[in-house]
C-alpha cells in the first residue's frame, strides 16, 4: 500500500504544481507521471542504498532526460515538465528542520541538516545539468549517424 500511496500522492502533487506553474492543461497528466516516475525511482533507489543523493540524481536524470524528450515530441518548453516534475524532490521539508533548528540554537543538527540540503539540491542542478550533456551528446550522434 505504501508504494501506492507513495505514487499517487507525488503524481497529485507534481500535477498541482503544474497548475500553479500555469502549465498548458493538456500537459498536467504528463507533468504529473514525469515526478510519479521520479519519486519512485527515488523511493525505490534510497530504500535499496540508503543514499539519498544517489537516489535524487538518478531521479532527476530521469525526470530531465524525459522531460526533453517529451518537449521535442509534444513541441512545449521542457521547463513545464522538468520544474513540475522537480518538486517532489525538492528538499523543503529538510531546508525548515534545518532552519527551525537554527532557530532553537541547536547549531549541530541544524548544520548537519544544511549540508544534506544543500547536497541534495546540487545533485537536482547536477542531474538536471547531466541530463542537458546527455541530449547534445545524443543529437550529435544522430548528426553524425545522418551524414554517413
């Protein structure tokens, strides 16, 4: 029940960020199963390492390799479905703790949390970046594959 409810909820979330991010409707279905996808490559990838960096990186490989093929094939900007793909692997709910934890001057736990947000949300601009290397790679392949 758990991965259900897991899937349904990140699919709810990414769809409403995308009516928030003033999507295109007929693209709020597509942004929605962009970050289903990626939240459970991520949930499954930190229950099966207990890395939760790994796991953010290869979700959000995933969700940015896809999110321009689906910009080429649906003729929209990738952004609509990368940034509401994105969310649910926005550490937000760390970045408070962290701050609260400022807050309360329990300096340890409060930097201790800063620096796994900080980590975590480099490895989303890290994928995000990679996934952009991977597409130029990919059309220069094609651009030499075409000429021969």
């Amino acid at each position: 029940m758990t991965v259900l409810a897991q899937a349904l909820t990140s699919f709810i979330a990414t769809g409403a960020f995308g009516i928030l991010f003033n999507a295109p409707k007929e693209t709020l279905v597509k942004c929605g199963l962009i970050g289903m996808g990626g939240w459970l490559i991520y949930f499954f990838l930190e229950d099966f390492s207990n890395n939760a960096i790994l796991a953010t990186l290869a979700a959000t490989i995933f969700i940015a390799v896809l999110s321009q093929e689906l910009a080429k094939f649906y003729k929209t900007p990738v952004i609509i479905f990368s940034v509401a793909g994105i969310i649910p692997l926005v550490p937000g709910g760390l970045a408070y703790d962290a701050m609260r934890n400022f807050v309360e001057n329990d300096y340890y736990s409060a930097i201790t949390l800063a620096a796994k947000v900080f980590m975590l949300a480099g490895s989303i601009a890290f994928g995000l970046v990679f996934s952009e290397v991977i597409n130029q790679i990919t059309k220069k392949i094609k651009q030499q594959m075409m000429r021969t």
